[in-house]
C-alpha cells in the first residue's frame, strides 16, 4: 500500500464508525383507532394527528404509533359535537333522508374542537389508540391493551355526564378551542 492511499483508508474508517453510531430509524406500527364517549352529546367524527376518522364505541382502521414510546408523544384531536342528537329532524315526504332544510338548521349548531395531549407510556405493548370524549370538552388517550370494562384499563370515568355548570378552564380558554365552520360531513 502506497503512503498517498492512508488517507483514503482513514476517511473510510472514519465514515464507518460514525456510521455506526447513528441511531437506527423509529418504527412505527399501525393499530385500531377507537373512541368512548362519556358526555350527552354526539360524538359525529373525529381524528386523531390526521389519521382517522374514528369510531365512536367500535374500531376503525388506523393510527400510527412509535413501536417504542418516547417522552413528548402527542396526540391531536380535532372531533365535530352535535349538541342535540336526539332531536327530531323532518324527513324527505319521498325517497330517504331528511329535508335538506331541517337538516341545514340541525348541522348549523354543529361545532369542531381540537386539544392536543400527551399519550401515556404504552411500555412494549400497545394496542391501537383510544380516545375518551370527557364534558367540557376535554380528552384523555390510552394505547392500552385492556377493553374497556376491564379493571386494569387506565381510563374509568362514568357515561353519560353532563356537562357542569362551570367547566374547569377559563371561559376564554374555551371559547378559542372551538371552531365555527361548515360540516364536514353533508346529509344529502
């Protein structure tokens, strides 16, 4: 070997072993994406980091999560409220579907919220995502593994709270969580 070839072995050498020190690619996986509501309005959509929509009460396909938890994991949810889902709405007199009229007046009272929160550690085993629908328009996620009315799933609030008279957060807070917009979805 000739003197002019060192450095070239050297800066491959050198190349090699900062190679070697550089941390792999995070892998991700895909899981079920469901959600639970515990307040009296409807639940008509949501998503969770734009993937979605889910599911309210069942599974949907899919949510991408880190096979390994890391600190700083957020999930943002934005989900659309109807605040009167049992209300009547007047039906076409012929074909299906409502009155686009009576429709129109029900989904103008439709609001969207976001909230972004930490996803717990999910350790080595995680399953999917759930999000919780709380009053006041507050989440909580868990990757868990556990249904729901197991006792070890991390999430035990009641069903069907309503909403107190004052919620916990400032009113301003509040006010610019909501967003008013044209629904996403169309009866029609």
């Amino acid at each position: 070997m000739k003197l002019s070839d060192y450095p070239l072995l050297v800066a491959c050498l050198a190349a090699l072993l900062l190679l070697s020190g550089c941390d792999e690619p995070e892998q991700w996986s895909a899981g079920d994406l469901r959600g639970y509501n515990h307040t009296l309005e409807g639940i008509n959509w949501f998503e969770v980091n734009d993937q979605g929509p889910g599911i309210i009460g069942g599974n949907s396909c899919c949510i991408g999560l880190p096979n390994k938890w890391r600190p700083g994991l957020k999930a943002h949810v934005v989900w659309e409220v109807d605040p009167n889902p049992h209300e009547k709405i007047a039906r076409r007199k012929s074909g299906y579907g409502f009155e686009n009229e009576a429709y129109a007046r029900h989904a103008a009272n439709y609001r969207r919220y976001s909230r972004t929160v930490d996803i717990p550690n999910y350790g080595d085993e995680k399953c999917g995502l759930t999000v919780h629908f709380l009053p006041c328009h507050q989440i909580k996620v868990t990757a868990s593994c556990y249904a729901i009315q197991h006792p070890s799933h991390p999430i035990k609030e009641p069903f069907q709270q309503k909403e107190p008279a004052v919620c916990p957060q400032p009113d301003a807070e509040r006010a610019q969580a909501e967003e008013k917009y044209e629904p996403k979805r169309k009866q029609g």
